[in-house]
C-alpha cells in the first residue's frame, strides 16, 4: 500500500510540470487513447496468444494437458467475464492516473486506500473462483473415469455406478466447500458441532426414511434382483422397472404400477424367477385309473419334447403325482429359457393343448371328477322302487 501511495507522489511530481489547461488536455487525452487500446485490442489477442503458446510450446507434458482440459471446462461466458474483469482494472488504472492529471491527488489516494482494504476480499473471492472450478472438473472427469471403468467391468451394474458416481461427487464437493469455508476463515469446529446435533435431530424425525435410504444402498450394491428381473416379493409380483435410493418399482401382470419402499423389500423373501435365465414351470393333468400310466407319461414326454417353446436342458419330466379322487394325477415339468410372464403363459397354454390332444388320439381319457355310492350291506343296499309316474327312485 505504500509504495502505491509513493508511486502516485512520484507521478504528481512528474505531473506539475504540466501546468497548463492544455496540457492536461493533452494527458488526459493520451492517458484515454492508451487504456483504450490496451483494453480493446492488445489485451483480448495477448491473452489469446498466450493461452495457445502455453497449449504448444508446453507440448504433451502434464501441465499442458491440465490447460486444455481446463480450458475445455471453461465456458466461454466465463473466459469473457474474466477478460471484461481485466479491461475493468486497466480502465479503473487509466480512471486514478486522470485524477491525478487533474490535481485530484487525495481523491485517488482514497479510491487507492479503499481498493487496498479490498484486496484480501477479492484475493478470497478470485480463490473461491478456481476451487470451484477445480471441483467441478474433478468431479466431471470423476464421472468419466467410473463410466469407463463400467464398460470394462461386469461386475459393476448401471444403478452401482451411478451411486458410485453420486457418492465421488459428494464427496468432492464437500471437500472444496471446506477448503472455500477456510479460505474465508469460517470456524469449521462450531460448524461441524452444529451439523452433528441437526444430523442427531434430522435421524430421529426420519428413522423410515433414513432406514430406506440405508436399505437401498444395501439393494444397490448386494444386487438380488436387477431392471428387467421378474421377481416377486411378498405378495407383489411382477417385473422390476426402476430401483432408487427410496424405493424399488415393479409393474405386475395388471398392468399397474406397484411401489414398494426398500426397507420392506429387504424385510421379505425375494424369488427372482430370472437370475438363473431358466424357470421351471409344473402342469398337473389327470389320467383314468384304467389308463396306463406309463403310456401316458410316455405320450406326454414325446409331446412335450415337440414344443419349440419348451427348453432342452434340462429335459422334460413326468412324474405320478398322487392319488386323486377321480383321476391318477401326473405332474409335467418342463423349463423354459429366458422367463417373462408372457413366455411362461404361452409355454403353459401350448402344453395343456398339446397334451389335451395327444391324449385324446391315443385314447387316454382325462375323466371328470366322479363319485362312487355304496350302500351298507344290512340295508340290503340300494333299491330301484318304480314311483306312480313310471320313472325309477334310488332307495
């Protein structure tokens, strides 16, 4: 700040040779034409060529990568704001030199104490500037870096990314805002007491919430269940559609759109009928006692087998299920690839009408449900009496 002051009491005795109205004229004159210039057109190509001699004569060293990513990074507005801001500071110079022409020594003293007492503002300010652009491209090319290492990896599912993702760039984000809280001498032990109390508060008025939140980060990473599963959970079934943080979205065979939160997801039993890419479905089918099972069950097999629906492998199976009360029960059990509800109800429907009419051609009857009456020996058993009408009563 001194030598500042000094600098202008040198220039004022430089200046009181010029004693005259037109001399000052003059300087003022001269003074204008070559701030002008500086900052119209010497100022915008310098900083231009200079950005580009860096970006070459720096060749593919490390620093001159980190210039042309930042120089990426920057958006355009804001290159010219920082030009327009040194235009301002040349004109602001060229502004204290005129006060001083014209005698206004004291004037520009104050304006040059008032910037003084505002420099360490500015100096924090401009500080503040680069860590957030330093934190927005970190957390860009954080963001890259994970996407890149996802496409290599099959381990890494799209949601595991993208909390991944979300968690770096938190984290990047908290660490500038604490480096722009020092810049600007925040006593950051007060401020860490005060988040600690406000998250103890914040815990105990959100317990589901937070407990939903910790339930699918548990979902995102122990990964049951992925977008396109059919899975059922509880007493909701259907195929998974979306998966936050929050909660888990399925679509059932209704057509409707079900939201379960992911604490009660992590709370029940989750089937998932696609992690395998194979499901086996079971079909029952009666056969008449007088029928031959095993003929039946061969029938059965051949027909299945013909089925283009129906898998290879594992094989088709038949198996004599029980005793019915009209029929010998048979359990056809067969696999299907790559389940969805509409292949599992299309392999069911083309199994039940193929078995239907191999049966039928074969002469195996699949009977009705029957019933057999007996009649206790000392009552004679059953009695045909003819009523008055001629028609016949079971007695």
């Amino acid at each position: 700040m001194a030598s500042l002051v000094s600098l202008v009491s040198e220039f004022q005795q430089f200046l009181e040779s010029l004693a005259s109205t037109q001399a000052r004229i003059a300087a003022t004159v001269a003074v204008g034409m070559l701030a002008i210039i500086v900052a119209a057109f010497i100022l915008p190509v310098g900083l231009d060529r200079a950005y580009r001699l860096m970006s070459t004569r720096l060749g593919t060293s490390r620093l001159a990568d980190w210039i042309r990513l930042v120089g990426e990074y920057v958006p355009r507005t804001v290159a010219e704001a920082f030009v327009r801001l040194v235009q301002g500071l040349v004109l602001a110079a060229a502004g204290l030199a005129l006060l001083v022409i014209w005698g206004l020594v004291d004037t520009a003293e104050l304006v040059l104490r008032y910037l003084g007492g505002s420099l360490p503002v500015l100096g924090r300010g401009s500080l503040t500037l680069v860590v957030a652009l330093l934190a927005y491209v970190g957390a860009d090319q954080y963001k890259q870096m994970v996407v890149r290492i996802g496409k290599e990896a099959t381990w890494l599912t799209d949601h595991q990314q993208e909390i991944v993702i979300r968690l770096g760039q938190i984290g990047i984000l908290l660490t500038a805002g604490l480096v722009v809280l020092t810049v600007w001498e925040v006593n950051l032990q007060g401020l860490l007491v005060g988040a600690g109390f406000l998250g103890i508060v914040v815990g105990l008025a959100a317990r589901q919430t937070l407990g939903a939140l910790i339930a699918g980060f548990v979902l995102m990473f122990s990964r049951p269940f992925e977008i396109g599963d059919w899975i059922e959970i509880g007493e909701e079934e259907g195929v998974v559609t979306d998966i936050t943080i929050m909660n888990t979205r399925l679509e059932n065979f209704d057509g409707e759109v079900v939201y379960l939160p992911n604490d009660r997801v992590n709370e029940q039993a989750i089937v998932n009928r696609s992690r395998r890419g194979s499901l086996r479905l079971r079909v029952d089918v009666g056969i008449d006692y007088d029928s031959d099972p095993e003929h039946a069950k061969a029938v059965a097999l051949e027909t299945i087998k013909e089925i283009d629906v129906v898998a290879d492998g594992p094989p088709p199976q038949i198996v004599p299920k029980s005793f019915g009360d009209s029929a010998v029960i048979l359990e056809m059990r067969f696999w299907i690839d790559h389940p969805t509800p509409p292949r599992k109800w299309n392999a069911v429907e083309r199994v039940v009408t193929a078995v239907k009419t191999a049966f039928e051609r074969e002469g195996i009857k699949i009977p009705f449900p029957q019933r057999e009456l007996s009649g206790r020996a000392e009552t004679n058993g059953f009695q045909v009496q003819e009523s008055a009408s001629g028609s016949e009563d079971v007695r």
